[in-house]
C-alpha cells in the first residue's frame, strides 16, 4: 500500500461520519 492510496482512503473514512451527520 502507498503512502498516496492510504491517504486517500483516510480522507474517505474522515468524509463518511461528516456525511452521515
């Protein structure tokens, strides 16, 4: 995994709670 990819999906786990609210 690459220092970009899990960038990306931290940004996705942090955008899923802030949608749902």
């Amino acid at each position: 995994m690459t220092k970009s990819t899990a960038y990306i999906l931290s940004l996705i786990h942090i955008s899923e709670p802030t949608r749902r609210s």
